[in-house]
C-alpha cells in the first residue's frame, strides 16, 4: 500500500523513500531464511490478515480466506521503499503485467485490528497456484509450524 505524503507513519518513519507498507508471513520472517532480503526496510511491528496458510514443502503460501470463516495469518509489516517492493516481487516471482505466469501475486489486503498509526490495508503476496495437495496450517502461524515440525522430527 502507497503512503501518502501527509501521512502519519510516513511523518513517524522519516523516510522520503519507504513509501511502502508490505505484510510478511513466510520465509521473509525475522530469523528465517529470506529475512535478509529485508535489510534495508523498517519493521513496523506484528500484524495478522484474514486469510488461510498452508506449506508447500521450503516456503508457506497465503491465499484469501472465504468471508464466513474465521482464518487468520500472522506475520511482520515492514515499510519499504519502491526499489525494495520490485526485488521483493521477484523473489516471490511475480510476474509484471502476468498473473497467470506468477508464483505469487502481489495484493493489498486489510490488517486484522491493525496497531495505532499502521494502514487498514497493506501489499502481501497471496499464492497463484492451486492448493488443493497442499497441507493447510491451521493456526496461520509458521514460525510455529516450523518449530513444532522440528520438534517431531527430533522426537
């Protein structure tokens, strides 16, 4: 989602360039593999959206939930800049002008009670593919579907 200039967290940040708000819920996540792709945003904090998570095998998709169920995904929001919102497209294999040729697709969704000074919508990558094989992550956490699944896999 695009800031606009007289707004409240674009003051806050003080950056001219962040002018980008994205929501992370996979892989880009603190402490995981991909977060490094990250280095050059600002963590805005915590966030969750309405919607269903399942893994496919290295890395989650996200997929938007049917309105009448209760699904929530959690993840990070972070501010970005125009520059960093295109490497993060193609790390995620989007496509431009293609959505049937993309992994993912980047879309603004809303924030589940988003925290003061946070937008009601962010960008996220929802997943393009069928996830009909896929195994659903029940609590839309997968920092914690990792750990349990490196617990049972000690066990």
């Amino acid at each position: 989602m695009e800031i606009s200039g007289g707004d409240v967290l674009h003051n806050m940040l003080g950056f001219q360039s962040m002018n980008h708000v994205i929501f992370v819920y996979g892989t880009l996540l603190s402490g995981l593999r991909l977060h490094p792709c990250l280095k050059s945003a600002v963590l805005l904090g915590a966030g969750s959206v309405h919607a269903q998570l399942f893994d496919l095998g290295d890395y989650p998709g996200m997929i938007c939930a049917p309105e009448n169920e209760v699904s929530t995904v959690l993840g990070e929001v972070y501010a970005v800049s125009e520059d960093l919102l295109q490497k993060l497209d193609e790390v995620e294999e989007v496509v431009p002008h293609d959505d049937a040729a993309s992994l993912y697709v980047r879309r603004r969704i809303a924030l589940v009670h988003p925290a003061s000074g946070l937008p009601a919508e962010v960008w996220c990558y929802l997943y393009n593919r069928s996830v009909q094989t896929c195994v659903r992550i029940p609590s839309g956490d997968y920092k914690a579907y990792l750990s349990a699944k490196a617990s049972v896999g000690r066990g």
